[in-house]
C-alpha cells in the first residue's frame, strides 16, 4: 500500500455521509427522549433546576468560579439590567497534578486563588456576604439549585474522592477556612451558564452549547414533559443533557481505530464516547495517533527520532487549527513539528494539514447530529444557537462546517438558514452569576 492508499482509507473511515448524520441524529434524539424519562441513561438529561428565564433585569454583583476545562477562572460579574453586564476575571492555568490529586488539593487551590483574586479586587475584603455561582462544568445530579453530586469526571480530570460526593459543601468548606465571606448559591454547568448568559442579552437564544475541551448542550424543556420528575404542572426547567456521553452502547457512531485506542487508554475508558469525537481535548491525540500510525507503517519521518511524538496529548488542538490555517509552504506546521524535534518534508506538511481538516471536520459534522436532536425535542426551526468554549471560538470553519451538516440534516437548501450558531464570550461565568441572582432571589 502507498502513502496514497492510506490516506485514502483514513479519509473513507473520516467522512460521515448526510445520511449517516441523519441516522446519529435520530439515536440523539431516541437517547435523549430516553434520559428524560428514566435515569441511568447513556445520556443522562441532568435536571437544573433553573426554572426561570432570565428577562435581562437582574442586577447585582456576583462572583463566579468556572472550573472544568484547562483553566481555571474567577470572575466579579456586575449584572447592570437592561441586558447589560461588566465583567473582571483572573484565570490560572490548572496544573496536571490539580486534575489528578485529591480532592483536598483541588478545593484548597480554588479558594487560595479566590483569595488572590478578591485581595486584588477589593482594597479591603468586604465584610458582607458576596454571593456565588460555581461553573462546574462535569456531569452532577441535581436535587436543587445549590447541590451538584458528581456523577463522573471527564475530559482527563480524575481528582479522587469527589464521584459521588457534594461539591458545593467541599468548596464552601475549603473558602470557609479561609475566612472569606463568600457564599456558595448556586451550582451550574458551563453549557446552562451559557444558554441563561445568551438569553439575557438575546432572547432569540434556543440552547446554550459548549465546545472546549469537552462537548455539551442545555435547553430549556416544560416540566410535565419530563416524565422522570413526575410533575404535572407545566413550567420551564433547564435540562443539562450531558450528550457528551451519548452512544455508551456504540451502536451508532462510526468509531475508527483510533477513537477505540483513544477511549482505551483514557482515565475513563466506555464513557464519554461522543465526546471523545468531537472535543477540542481530543483532537489532537488523534491527530498524533494518526501520525505515530504512519511512521511505524514507515509512510513518514523516516531515520528520525519520534520520541516526543510518541507522549500521549503532547499535541493539543491548535497543532490542527494552525495546520488548517498555514500559508502555501506551510512554514507553521514546520516549526511545529521542529519543537517536537521532527523534520518535515513538503509532502508530510500537507499531509498533516490534510488530516487536521478530517478530523476536525468529522467532529463538526457529528456536533450538530445533537443539534438537530435538541431541535426535534424543542420544535425548534429558528433562532441562535448560542455557542462557548475554545473550539467554536479558535478553531477556523468550525462554525461553518456546524451550520452546514446542520443543513444537510434538517434539509436546508437556502441560505441565510434559519438557525445561526452565535459565539456567546464568557457564558459560563456570567451565567452563573445571573444563576446565582435568580436562586437569590428565590430563597
Ligand atoms: C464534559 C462535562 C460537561 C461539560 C462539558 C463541556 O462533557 O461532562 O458537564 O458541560 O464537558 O465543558
């Protein structure tokens, strides 16, 4: 086989046909309509409780703490009413041994930082109490607003001692030793911070999606339509639905070798298997395994050495969406792959170039399969899809290649199509912040 078939076969094994889309699109859907009515589903519909919309109104300030993708942020929210907000942040990078150590470890860090980050703000820290919205952006069950009982870490996070368990107590107890006087309020989830943040500012916003380090989306469905709550009485209720996780069973998801290697040596190997697909932290494990592949088939690098090629993650997803945006000779992939000690050739570049739009283009296509799904569950045909997370916001023609398998799907033959994708900056924090105000209001 040359290095032309093999390309060939990659790019076969790559492509995900309309109707193939079409197919994933109605498992989404059959999977989601499944978590609303039992739990312990492959996806598992998480309920909120955020049972109101914003209407634009809410005013205060509010600290918030995004926590769940390769930093970690704190943020001052001033909610200024009339849809309008200011926002001051610090973000600290989260150290490996953070995402694995303990859970001690974990919520010492968050509020040594929350500290630096209120001694920077305030002259004097106030002596009233400052309330809280937590981002914490992991699947958690929910029996109110203020709980979240982690059901399993993703996205490489493995920090023992939290499955399982509260994370709000654990938090509040770590910023509680450290005398601050801030009140945990509410906990949310990145993609329910990002719909309620969008909706404040737009009300044309029909679901909040994330597209970081991991994949997710949250809507707003009507409580008696939710058969798992038992509740007759009909009122908006925010569904996290953790789609992520969909395809637990593999029955609809063209996987390749290299999805099933990735999951494989993943700290969570059979979860997450959407996920693994189309996340930004996954993408450019694919994009080495697809390379190591090559080498040892002895198609590229020759004669070189391909140590640091050979250390799982060592690329992250800007090797892909700066391969995908490389001039005629590709000089970036060059020195890029000159810091992993590799020299290319012209023909390795465009290959690497070549592969980086495969897989991130597969992933854009699957991603809106739980689009579509969300837009049969809602009957949704028009409206902004509120979008955060790097991928959307770094990575080029994601959006673009979003909207289009979106209208190979729902069948869309003119342009502008109905359903925009939006970047919504900062949801997650602001969200919570706007969270924490309803929950506020409401105790
Ligand atoms: C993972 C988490 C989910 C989060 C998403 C995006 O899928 O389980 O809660 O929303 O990543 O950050």
């Amino acid at each position: 086989m040359t290095l032309q078939d093999a390309l060939k076969r990659i790019e076969t094994n790559f492509t995900v046909s309309a109707e193939v889309l079409k197919e994933i699109s109605q498992g989404f859907y059959d999977e989601m309509e499944l978590g609303l009515t039992q739990t312990g589903n492959a996806i598992p519909m998480n309920v909120t409780w955020v049972t109101e919309k914003p209407t634009g109104n809410e005013q205060g300030e509010y600290l918030s703490i995004d926590l769940g993708g390769t930093n970690m942020r704190v943020v001052l929210v001033t909610l200024k009413g009339d849809s309008k907000f200011d926002s001051v942040q610090s973000k600290y990078n989260l150290p490996a041994w953070i995402k694995t150590g303990t859970a001690n470890e974990l919520w010492s860090f968050i509020a040594e930082y929350l500290e630096e980050f209120l001694l920077k703000q305030y002259q004097n820290i106030p002596e009233e109490t400052l309330p809280l919205g937590f981002s914490f952006s992991f699947a958690t069950t929910q029996g109110n607003i203020n709980e979240g009982v982690l059901q399993s870490w993703s996205k490489g996070f493995d920090v023992k001692g939290v499955e399982g368990h509260d994370v709000v107590p654990m938090l509040q107890k770590a910023i509680d030793k450290r005398s601050l006087p801030v009140k945990i309020t509410a906990l949310i989830n990145d993609t329910t911070g990002t719909l309620v943040a969008s909706l404040y500012t737009d009300p044309l916003t029909k679901m909040g999606l994330i597209f970081g380090t991991g994949v997710n989306g949250a809507y707003y469905d009507t409580t008696d339509q939710i058969p798992k709550l038992g509740i007759s009485q009909s009122s908006p209720m925010a569904i996290n639905t953790e789609y992520g996780s969909f395809d637990s069973s593999h029955r609809y998801l063209p996987r390749t070798f290299f999805d099933v290697a990735i999951d494989n040596s993943s700290t969570r190997p059979g979860e997450q298997t959407y996920e693994k697909m189309v996340a930004g932290y996954y993408m450019g494990e694919l994009l080495r395994l697809l390379l190591v592949d090559l080498y040892y088939r002895r198609y590229i690098f020759q004669g070189q050495d391909v140590s640091q090629l050979n250390v799982p993650y060592i690329m992250d997803t800007s090797y892909l969406a700066s391969a995908e945006q490389d001039s005629d000779d590709l000089p970036t992939i060059g020195s890029m792959f000159e810091s992993l000690g590799l020299a290319t050739t012209l023909k390795e570049r465009q290959l690497i170039q070549t592969l980086s739009k495969l897989i991130a283009t597969r992933a854009a296509r699957l991603a809106a399969c739980s689009i579509a799904a969300i837009c049969k569950r809602t009957n949704v045909d028009s409206g902004n899809i509120a979008c955060d997370g790097s991928v959307i916001s770094k990575y080029p023609f994601f959006k673009e290649r979003i909207e289009n398998a979106l209208a190979e799907i729902l069948d869309w033959s003119e342009r502008p199509y109905p359903l925009q994708i939006v970047q919504a900056e900062d949801g997650s924090s602001v969200g919570a912040a706007i969270i924490a105000c309803i929950a506020q209001k409401s105790i």
